[in-house]
C-alpha cells in the first residue's frame, strides 16, 4: 500500500484543475511540506525494497511526481496556495505548455521536485554567484517507468545541472527510481552515461533550447553546462532542506509562500487535520467562483458562439409572432431555425447547460503539434448541444 495517495479536483487542462495530496490515514497533507525529505527505512509498510547498494540508503529521498514523462503540460507543486496541490503552470493567463523538442514528446524524464527543500531567492549560492528560485528543488527521474502525476517514489541521486533561469539558480538534479530494474546498476553519472548513451547530452540541450519555440532566447547554465557528481548534489540537497527549515520555522523572510502544514507540529504553521480539510474546500470552491465569473475572453469558441447568437434566436420567430423585441424571461421559449437544426429552443436555462458542458469539460479538446489547446471538436460538441437541446424542446 502506497504510503500517500491524490484526489483530484476540477478538470485537467484548466485553470482550476488541482491534485491534492491525502496520507495514509486519509488525511490532507502538503506534498511541499508533509512528506519527508528523506527515506530513512529499508522498508516500505513492512516490505523490503528493491535497494541496489547498502551504501545508498544514505542516498535514498522521495520525489513528487509533477510531469509524467512524454507530457507537455507544465504542472507544479503551487507553493503559494494552502497544502500546495499540484497545479498547471499560468502565464499571461494563460496555461503553459512545453513544446516538443525534436526529436522528443513533451518532458524526455518524470519531472518533479524533493518536498522539504526550497532554494531561497535572498541567499546567493557561491557556486553560482546567484540566488534561488524561490521552489522546492527539481528532479529529472530517468528510469524506465512513466509514473503518474502525484506519485510519491524513492529516487537515489546521481548528480546535478546548473541551469541559470532569468539570472535565478535553478538546479535540475538528475536521479533514478530505486526500483528501476537498472537502478542496480546506476550510481552516478559516469554509470548513466554507460547505461543510458546520450542521456545527458540530450537532457542539456532539452534544458537549453525548450524556451526557444515561445520566442525567448536559449537558457545558460552555470560550470559551463558541466554536469556535477553525486556529492555536489548532496550538498545541494542539504543546503536547500536548511533553507526550507528556516522557511518552516519563520526564521525567514517566505514572502507569498503558503507554510500551512499538518505534521510539522513545531512550526508555527502548523494546522489540524480538520482545519487542512477546511483549506481544501475553501480553495476548492473560491476557484469554482473565479471560474464561474471569468469573462467572455476566457471562453471557449463554441460558447462564445452561442453567446453571440442568443439575441438573434430570441428575435426568431416567436409563437407566429413577427415582433422582434425580446420576449419577457416568463414568455414561452423561442421557435427557431438556430445554427444547430432547422428547429432549436434557446431557453435560458439551455443556455446555462450550454455554459456548464464546455467548462467542464464535455467536449474534447483538440491540441496543435506542440501540445497546446486550439480549441474544440466542433462536431462533436454540437452533437452533444443538439441532443441536449432536443431533450428540452416544449
């Protein structure tokens, strides 16, 4: 049995899609804050794991799944937000997409982060002359497995890349599954490169071209684009876990950051079980309002489409009536030809229905090369509307 599990709310590729994180008792927790840095046990519930060294259990921390391999979304541990779910990145209101870069699909490993870790955006690192990210620390999972978003897994180290972000330190360390079936046989890098030729190399030129295609110039790195071994990394690990504990303890400037957590118990942010199902629900519902009142500009097409034709329909003919003012909401609903069918009623309530299918995902998606949301499956979606339509017809 999987020590954490997820609960997911609103619908995925949309602004108020989160994944929550429960433990094993049910209760909600904060994947940022809750779930230890390190895997202290050689087992897991009682049952050994597939560990390849006594060495490395020193070596052993759990990972955040955040991106599946071979996905292009770009989902992340929302640090300002309370018990920090899982979330899909936002620029410039819109949701953000990586683009594939030739000749891959989407993110090329599992990409997530190591909860209780924070690289502090006031503390310059003096191997990189710059400050943190202000984030949990990422990690790019190599093995061979295409894990879920919200799996917890236990990674072992084996180095680390150096990537300069807008002039922020952002490392990008490089770790394995302990269960992967070659983790027996992968240490470091030196065995990465024997294992997995090119592995590597392709993962610098992903880290410094995936910005391109959105018209930004190539990333830089630190060390030259050099990789650092196992021990660096480790370093790094244990300086960004420090930088999380005085974030914990409020011995720091956290700014936006939400600390609330619910088993840190000596942390002034500290909260019950009870008060963390509260938070939940509370941000559940405040992003179901935010939704609800989005103006037309976030809409998709097809709503905006019947949006637009609602004063013509309700001008159509009306109970033979050829006066083109626009009947009282208690009237009898509207006779008219419509873009759907030679016969369609636009009743209010219709319209509502129209409005709930498209946000909630009710019709399909359709995505450009890159992985981005283009629009809808038009047929499809009036096909849904038309059968709804004929289902409210007086």
């Amino acid at each position: 049995m999987a020590l954490y599990c997820t609960e997911e709310r609103g619908q995925p590729h949309s602004s108020d899609y989160r994944v929550f994180f429960k433990n094993m008792a049910g209760h909600y927790i904060s994947p940022f804050h809750d779930i230890p840095l390190t895997v202290d046990s050689k087992e897991e519930n009682g049952i050994p794991t597939k560990k390849a060294r006594n060495d490395d259990y020193e070596n052993i921390f759990n990972m955040v799944v955040e991106v599946p391999r071979w996905t292009n979304a770009k989902m992340e541990i929302a640090i300002e937000e309370p018990l920090n779910p899982i979330k899909q990145d936002v620029k410039n209101g819109k949701l953000r997409y990586v683009a594939n870069i030739f000749p891959h699909k989407g993110y090329i490993w599992n990409y997530g982060a190591l909860p209780q870790t924070w690289e502090d955006p006031h503390q310059i690192d003096q191997s990189t002359d710059c400050c943190g990210d202000n984030d949990p620390i990422d990690v790019c999972e190599i093995g061979s497995k295409v894990f879920s978003r919200g799996d917890v897994i236990h990674v072992k180290i084996l180095g680390v890349l150096a990537l300069i972000d807008e002039g922020e330190t952002d490392w990008k360390l490089i770790a394995i599954n302990v269960n992967d079936p070659e983790a027996s046989k992968i240490h470091d890098l030196d065995d990465v490169r024997k294992y997995k030729p090119g592995y590597l190399e392709a993962t610098l030129n992903w880290f410094r071209v995936y910005k391109v295609p959105e018209g930004k110039p190539e990333n830089k790195f630190a060390f030259n684009g050099e990789f650092k071994n196992k021990a660096f990394a480790l370093e790094v690990i244990k300086s960004t876990h420090e930088h999380w504990k005085a974030l914990l303890m409020k011995k720091c400037d956290g700014g936006t950051i939400n600390c609330t957590n619910v088993q840190v118990c000596d942390s002034p942010f500290h909260c019950t079980e009870e008060e963390a199902r509260s938070l939940v629900d509370s941000v559940s519902t405040s992003l179901n309002q935010d939704r609800n009142e989005e103006g037309n500009e976030e809409l998709p097409k097809l709503h905006l489409y019947f949006l637009n034709m609602r004063h013509s329909l309700w001008k159509a003919e009306s109970c033979g009536s050829s006066d083109e003012t626009e009947p009282d909401e208690s009237a009898p609903p509207a006779r008219a030809a419509g873009p759907l069918g030679s016969v369609s009623y636009l009743q209010p309530a219709v319209l509502q229905m129209v409005t709930e299918g498209i946000l909630h995902g009710c019709f399909t998606l359709t995505y450009s090369p890159c992985g981005n949301p283009t629009g809808l499956k038009e047929a499809e979606a009036r096909k849904w509307v038309s059968t709804k339509l004929v289902k409210t017809m007086i």
